[in-house]
C-alpha cells in the first residue's frame, strides 16, 4: 500500500514557500508603506490645502450640506437646522455636502500624489542621466590594422603593399584614391 502524504504538512510547505516568494514580501512592504504615504498624504489635505480652500470659501463647510425632500413636499414643517436632525425626525435626506466634500477631498489627494510621485520620479529620472551620460560618451575606435585588397577583396594587412592571396602589387595610396575616379569616368 503506498503512504498517504499529510495534507496538514503538505498545506504547511505550500504555505512556507508561497510567503517566501519575493511578491508577497514585496506586496507587504507597499502595503506598509503605503500606510506611511497615507498619513503623509492626509496630513498635507488636511493640514495645508483644506484651510486654504477654507479662506476662499469664507469657512463655509460643505459637509453639512443637505437636501430635505420632505421638507420640499410638504414646506408647512419647520425647516431641520442638519441633516442629522431631519433624518431623526424622519425626513428623507439628502446629503450632497458630504459627497461634494468626498468629491474635493479625491481631487486634492490625487493632486498631492500626483506631485509627490512627479518629485520623485524626476529625481530618479536625475539620477539615470547621470549615468546615460557617463555610457554616452563615444569610445575611440582604435587605428585599423587591416584593409581590402581591391583586386581579390581579401582581408590584408594595413601597410602591405603587395596582396599575399592574389600577388597583386597594391596600388599606392595616391594612386588608389585617384583610381576609382579614372573608373567612374571610363
């Protein structure tokens, strides 16, 4: 009979090996920084650009915005000071302040991270031209050490001037440049 493996230790290898691979760890670590990025980022919202929208906005609190329905239906009840109150007293309610503010409050965020991800990202993109820069610059080409020869287009050496493969005497420099113009006229 063949030995029935532990499905508690098979389950628990699976589970060590799974926590070891580097996306969970990696996942992990975004997770706890983006729980230091939230708190940095609250705090600015908060903290910086909420009272500045504040002043232009003369401390009007949009938050606290409503609409009572019933009230519109039925205008002989006494107006509710919240939207708390009204729907305490049963009125149907809504609540538009709240989703204005939601509304003002994801625009903000996303302008806060939206900035801080550009910082950082140019910062890095600093760092790579400094090293593109460093790549960039042209190597020199050493001297060459070899050439064709022009009658068997054999690969020979630089200063010879008799070719070893086809015997051919080499013209010399002069006459080589002055050759393929003789050629192109004929």
């Amino acid at each position: 009979m063949g030995k029935k493996k532990n499905p508690a230790k098979k389950f628990g290898r699976e589970f060590r090996e799974f926590i070891t691979k580097g996306n969970v760890i990696s996942l992990a670590i975004g997770v706890i920084i983006g729980g230091a990025f939230q708190a940095v980022v609250n705090s600015a919202v908060n903290d910086v650009f909420l009272p500045i929208i504040g002043v232009f906005t003369r401390g009007v609190d949009f938050s606290k915005a409503y609409l009572d329905l019933t009230y519109m239906r039925n205008p002989s009840l006494d107006p509710l000071a919240t939207a708390k109150a009204a729907q305490d007293a049963g009125h149907v309610v809504v609540s538009y302040g709240t989703l204005l503010t939601a509304a003002i409050n994801f625009l903000i965020i996303g302008l806060v991270v939206f900035a801080i991800v550009k910082s950082i990202t140019s910062v890095g993109d600093a760092g790579k031209k400094v090293t593109r820069k460093k790549k960039a610059e042209p190597e020199k080409k050493p001297a060459p050490t070899t050439k064709e020869c022009p009658f068997c287009c054999s690969e020979i050496a630089f200063k010879a001037t008799r070719c070893p493969n086809c015997t051919s005497e080499l013209p010399e420099k002069e006459k080589a440049e002055e050759e393929p113009g003789e050629e192109s006229n004929a």
